[in-house]
C-alpha cells in the first residue's frame, strides 16, 4: 500500500490541467451497455475507479480497447454475463449503475447490493423503486439484487430524495422504455446532464436534464457514438483550495467554471482574488491567509458534499470561526479525527463541525478514510510544517489522477512511497 509524504510550507505556483470528471466517466461506461454498435468515450480519467469499470464490464464479456489517445472504445456485442459481483461492487458503490441499462436492454440483471461505506449508509433503495415503477420485478436475495422486465413502461417517477446515481440509472432505463418517463425532483448535477447530453448522442431523447424534471420518451434501439466527458469539478476545486490555502497562486485549465460557481464565490469569501475564461480559471491569494468561511452542503446547484472535507481543512487554517454543516451524507467527517492529529481546533456535534482556525499545522502520520477525506488530509500536508505521511491511499487514487504529480508540477514537496 502505498503512502504520501508531503513537505509543507511551499505556496503553489503554475498551470496544470483538469482531467475528466470520474462522476460522469462511470455512467457513460454504463451507458454503453445500451447502445447496439461501438461507443468510443473520450477524455476518461486515469483513475482506480475506472479500472474497475472495466474490469466489471470486461467479467460480462464486453469488449474494450484503448486506443492511442486513451479514449476508451466498448463494443457491448459480445456480452455473456449479466451479473455484477460482490467482490466489485464493494470497492466502487458506482457500480450499481449497470443495473438500470442491463434491465432495460437484455431484460434482466443480477447486481450485488452495494452495503454501507465510510460516509454513511447510503441505501439504493430509490433506484430499485423506480425500476419496479417501470414494471422490473424484483428480489432482493443473498445480499444480490435480482431484477427482471420483459420491456420496461414509462412511469412518473417522484424521488423521495435528490439522488445522483439514482437518477442516472433510472434514466438510463428509461431511454428504452415503452413510452414517456418523467424523473420528478431528478440531481440536477452536471455529470446528469453530460450523461443525458451522451445518451442523446447515441440517439436517445431525454430533455429537461440540468432542471429538477427530466422527460425520457423510449426508443426501440440506441446507437454507437463518440462523446467526451466533461471536466472534473471536484478535482478543480480540490486545486484551488490547495492554492488557496497555501497563499499560492494557480491557473487550471480544461475545466468549466460555470460549474463550480457556489465553490469560486466561497473561494472569493475566503479572500482568493478568482478570474475565469471560458475553461480556465485563475486563483491568486497573493500570499494571504484565508478568512474562515462558513458551508452547508446540498445537491447541485448548492455548495457539493463532495468538496466538504477540503473546505474543513481551509477553515483549520484560516483566520476566525466557522461552521460546516454536511446535509447529505450522514458519516462524512473521518477526516476531522485526523485533522485533530495535525493541530486542527474542531469540535464535532452531529451534522456540524465547528472549526476554529490555527496558525500552524504541524506535521503527523495520518490516514485516508474515503475519497475527499483523504484530499483534504493531503491538504493538509501541503500547510503543516514537517513532513505529513497519508496512509492508504487508494483512496485518493479512485478520484484523483496523479495527484503527486499536479501537485509536483505546482512546486509542492510531494512523494509517493510504495510501502
Ligand atoms: C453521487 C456521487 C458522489 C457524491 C454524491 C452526492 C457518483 C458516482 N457519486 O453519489 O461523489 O458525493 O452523489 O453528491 O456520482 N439515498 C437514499 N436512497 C437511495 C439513494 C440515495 O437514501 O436509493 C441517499 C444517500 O444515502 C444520501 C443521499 O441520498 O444520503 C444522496 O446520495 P446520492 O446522490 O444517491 O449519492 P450517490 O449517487 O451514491
């Protein structure tokens, strides 16, 4: 298992590039189980994550190849399996996005139930309702779910609660479905959108994605085609905290600021002088502190859950008080005990973290839980003085590519070391 070391004290200085966005990678890969020819997918990040996808989709006899640009070309002709094991669900919950388009397409699928997970217990119990709305019969057996539909039917389908992959799989079932869906209080994340935008492309007709209700009239077949996934909003903004936070001063580019407005306005709240171009955006605090600033987290278009631990770590640091409140997930604050290794002053009640902000960070052995969490802890590092080591960082490595490196390239002192 390998670790980062990380040398705090240097502000970030220079250009790097935003990858892919992994949140819409996954349901495009899905997707693909829908189409009748070939679909090339571009811009992919070089993620864990994606391995997995493929490795699941590879297991059902799908066939992939990679081609010199990296774009990935998934030929779903020759699938065997309809079946998405325990040992790959559990290390990617992603992977119950296979579960809607093998209903709609080959009339049946057998997917494990994904469990709990570090942040939370995060049920699919949405998408399993909405799937029997449509006509799916199923059982849940043995921990696996087994699901069943000659040919789907359009419903109207209300969602208890904003889910993102909930709402992706449905509306991936619904594209081949016999009449209209409606997908009511639907994520309105931009990865929904880059999906709905790829499943047209293979000739689909959803409208209404981006908004809170989508409409998907079905369609006797879908197509091949050739899409590029957006950039990574949650990897943009991971950088420029760790600009910001290091007094630093950053270019990103590839990326989509309209994206990450509430993220750049609480950047600017911060104190971070922040300008954008059409797909970069620049971050210069000119050597300052940053001020404490309070969050709440919420679906798109609020403030993400997924950016809730880096902001933690930019309160630990800033000068003044704030509150986080996480009102998404119920668990997503193992990053906060590690924190406290460092020197963090933050008291835990419920949903909410009260953070006051130090003036030093110092150095300690310290370990990822999840995804972000284990971002922010590399935030820290890059503030802490001494040398900071993160311990398993898989973590990190299903969401983030070659962090060390970006990071690398901006002057940070960052090392991985296989252990
Ligand atoms: C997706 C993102 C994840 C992000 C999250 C919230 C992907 C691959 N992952 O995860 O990075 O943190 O959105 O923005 O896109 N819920 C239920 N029942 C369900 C489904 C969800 O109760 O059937 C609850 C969850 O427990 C959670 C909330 O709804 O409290 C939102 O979760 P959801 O949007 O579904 O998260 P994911 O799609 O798993």
């Amino acid at each position: 298992m390998d670790k980062l070391i990380i040398t705090g004290g240097i502000p970030l200085q220079g250009e790097i590039r935003i990858s892919g966005a992994k949140n819409a990678a996954l349901p495009i890969l899905a997707a693909t189980l829908l189409a009748d020819g070939p679909v090339k997918v571009g811009n992919i990040p070089h993620l864990q994550d994606i391995t997995t996808t493929m490795e699941l989709l590879g297991r059902m006899g799908v066939e992939l190849v990679i081609d010199e640009c990296m774009d990935i070309e998934v030929d779903c002709s020759t699938i065997r399996e309809l079946f998405a094991p325990y040992e790959l669900v559990k290390s990617m919950r992603a992977s119950i996005l296979v579960l809607g388009p093998m209903l709609a397409r080959f009339g049946q699928a057998v997917v494990s139930l994904p469990g709990g997970c570090a942040i939370g217990s995060r049920p699919v119990n949405l998408h399993i309702e909405g799937l029997v709305k449509m006509g799916a019969e199923i059982d849940v057996e043995s921990g696996y779910i087994h699901a069943k539909a000659r040919k789907l039917k359009a419903a109207r389908l209300v969602m208890d609660l904003v889910t993102v992959t909930g709402t992706e799989n449905l509306m991936m079932a619904a594209t081949l479905a016999e009449g209209t869906t409606l997908i009511e209080n639907a994520a309105r994340e931009p990865e929904v959108v880059d999906l709905a935008n790829c499943l047209n492309a293979m000739g689909a007709k959803i409208s209404g994605a981006g908004s809170d209700t989508i409409a998907v009239e079905g369609v006797d077949r879908l197509n091949g085609t050739h899409y590029d996934v957006l950039p990574d909003r949650i990897e943009s903004g991971t950088y420029l905290v760790a600009a910001a936070i290091t007094g630093g001063h950053i270019r990103i580019k590839d990326t989509r600021p309209r994206m990450l407005e509430t993220v750049i306005d609480k950047l600017r709240e911060a104190g971070a002088e922040v300008v954008v171009g059409d797909e970069w955006i620049d971050l210069d605090m000119r050597g300052r502190r940053p001020c404490a600033t309070n969050i709440r987290t919420s679906p798109y278009p609020a403030f993400p859950t997924d950016m809730q631990a880096q902001f933690t770590t930019l309160n630990v640091v800033a000068e003044g008080a704030a509150t986080i409140s996480e009102t998404v997930f119920e668990n997503r604050f193992m990053h906060v005990h590690e924190l406290q290794r460092l020197g963090a002053d933050i008291q835990l009640e419920g949903n909410t973290a009260f953070v006051r902000g130090v003036e030093r960070l110092t150095a300690a052995p310290v370990m990822a839980t999840d995804l972000r969490a284990s971002a922010s802890l590399v935030l820290a590092g890059l503030v802490a003085e001494g040398d900071t080591v993160v311990d398993r960082i898989y973590h990190i490595d299903r969401g983030y590519e070659s962090i060390e490196e970006k990071l690398a390239k901006l002057g940070a002192r960052i090392r991985r070391v296989p252990v």
